[in-house]
C-alpha cells in the first residue's frame, strides 16, 4: 500500500507540474491530417453565414478563478462546483449567441485541469445538428485519467464540411521529462457556400507567455502564410480565435498592476498581408487578466480575440458578447461574412 501511495504521489507531481509550465512548453504537433467529419442530411453553407470565436478556459477560469503563472495563486479550478458551474453557463451562453461556425480554443477532457469534468463532452452534447472537428495541443502523456491533461481546439460546422486538416506552427521546446506535450497548430476546415464559393475557415490558438513575444509572432508569421497560400487558391480565408497580442489600444477602466501585463504585446498591424484585415470589437474586451479573481473595474481588461479576413471576403459585422467573465477568462467575438468577387 505504502508503494503505490508513493507511485500515486510522484504520478500527481509530475502531471501538477507540467501544468504549471504548460504555458512556457512547445513542440511539433501531433498530426498533419484530420478525418473528415460526416453528418448525414448537411448541406451547403449558405452565401452569407456567421461564426463566433471563443476561448473556453477549459471551464477552470471563470470569474472565481486566478492563475499561479499570471500571478495569482491558484494552479487549479477553487472547486468542483465552479467547474460544472462554468461549463453549464458556457453552454447556455450559446443560446445567446447563435452561429454558424464555432472556433473553440482550450476545449479540455476530463482531467486535473478540470477536477474531472468532461468539459468537451459537455459542449458537444449541447452542439446538436453541428459537425466537429478537435485538434489536441496539450497532452499529458504516460499519465492516466483522471488526472492526465488533454486540451485542444475544436472546430464546430453547421454546414457541410468538405476537408479537415491540422497545420503545424513553430515551438520552443519539446516535452517536460516526456509527461507533458504542447504543440501549436492550425485546425482548418473547408466547406464550400452554395454559390459555389470555396472557404478555408482557420482556428488559432497563439502563444502566450513566450519571451518578448517572440515564438507568437513567429507564428502569426505562418499563419499568415497559410492564409495567403489558400487564398492564392482561389479560396475565400477566414482565421478566428485568441491571437493572445493586443489587436487594439484599449482603455477600458481597472487597477491592474502594470507587473502583471507582462504577457501582452501589441498586434504588429504593419505586418497584415496588403488588402487583408483584421477583424475584432474595439468596444468590448474579450479577455480579462488573471492576476486575481474577476473584479469588475479592477481586473486588466484587452481585446486579443479576432478574425483575419482575406480580400475577397465582406464583412457584415463584429460583435463581442459582454459575459463580465462568469464563466472564462475569455469572451465570444462573432463575425458576419460573405463571399466577395475580386
């Protein structure tokens, strides 16, 4: 007994502290192809459709929470009930804001980020009549349920999905001792609308806590890349989700600490392909710092979630869903398009 209460105690060392870095580990990724996702009775998207960009926090950062590496002093959810608390309100806010297309980032398994929730099964169950396609890019290995950790962003369709595919994007560094693997990369799918108009719709999930930003403007690099190749392709491109740089100057009120900015740089607009733009809500902020528990008022507040948009597509409108952080860290931003002849 004494013996496997050792193996227990080294096993939950060993997961809790490659959570800690998580933030601060890269490697390749895992895959380079993704099977298609099928649904009988899907159709074509139509010619004018939305989708909505969010950072679901794997549910363990709702207004309750703080985080140890953004200066607080929590590592895990404060409580079993937050969790379940925060994805019964993440699926319910869906109500609130219907889309077409959902780009979800921090989308988690039951694990010790979670205190065990399924947090995954939990919005796909609420996600009827939609197609999905998951990317893992943080996995714990060698380590079982329920403790293992295993995150990644999912990509939800109303439509009819034609491909699915993961493009890989530039790290740092590879496993922490082997337990635990973070990887970066594109999570891409391609549909078509029903005017015959090809889309290649990207979910991103950038860096945050690498050196001076470094490694997520590298990666934004290749992002950018990859839209303009789709793009050159004749396809119509759209990349949503959490940039993790500042796609705007904000002032919105708090008494943050300027210490615990230290994570946030600015958006290198100058680097926008020509004829390309970035797309966000300048008016209401999708992400809150995590220095302490949400406070409205107190609490550093930016805008890093958004969607690059190619030339040929039109935009109709942005909108970011004021949540005051209940439920994540992060808030919806949706967007309207269609498809543009050039």
């Amino acid at each position: 007994m004494l013996i496997l209460i050792v193996v227990g105690v080294v096993v939950l060392t060993a997961a809790y502290i490659g959570v800690v870095i998580a933030a601060n580990t890269m490697s390749h990724v895992y895959a380079t192809a993704l099977p298609v996702p099928q649904l009988g009775g899907q159709k074509a998207a139509t010619a004018r459709f939305s989708i909505c960009t969010w950072n679901l926090g794997y549910a363990g950062l709702g207004e309750e929470s703080d985080f140890a590496i953004d200066g607080g002093k929590m590592f895990l959810p404060p409580s079993l009930a937050a969790v379940r608390k925060n994805l019964q309100g993440i699926v319910s806010s869906l109500e609130r804001i219907p889309a077409d297309i959902y780009l979800f980032q921090e989308v988690a398994n039951p694990g010790l980020l979670t205190r065990g929730v399924d947090v995954r099964s939990g919005v796909e169950q609420k996600m009827t009549g939609f197609v999905h396609s998951f990317v893992t890019d943080t996995l714990t290995r060698l380590v079982p349920p329920p403790i293992r950790v295993h995150h990644g962003t999912e990509i939800f369709s109303r439509f009819r999905i034609d491909a699915a595919r993961l493009e890989p994007l530039p790290g740092e560094s590879s496993a922490f001792y082997g337990v635990l693997k973070k990887s970066y990369g594109i999570n891409i799918v391609e549909l078509t609308d029903d005017t015959g108009a090809a889309w290649s719709l990207m979910n991103i999930h950038l860096a945050a806590f690498d050196e001076n930003a470094t490694a997520r403007k590298e990666q934004m690099r290749v992002v950018f890349a990859q839209a303009k190749k789709a793009f050159a392709l004749g396809r119509h491109v759209v990349v949503g989700g959490d940039w993790n740089l500042m796609l705007a100057r904000t002032d919105f009120p708090n008494t943050t600490d300027p210490k615990y900015l230290f994570w946030l740089f600015d958006f290198p607009h100058e680097e926008v392909p020509a004829d390309w733009r970035i797309i966000f809500d300048s008016e209401t902020p999708s992400v809150r710092t995590n220095n302490q528990p949400y406070k409205q008022g107190e609490n550093y507040t930016a805008v890093i979630d958004g969607f690059l948009v190619s030339p040929n597509v039109d935009v109709h409108s942005v909108h970011t869903t004021n949540l005051d952080f209940r439920f994540t860290d992060h808030q919806p931003v949706k967007l309207e398009v269609s498809s543009r002849k050039v």
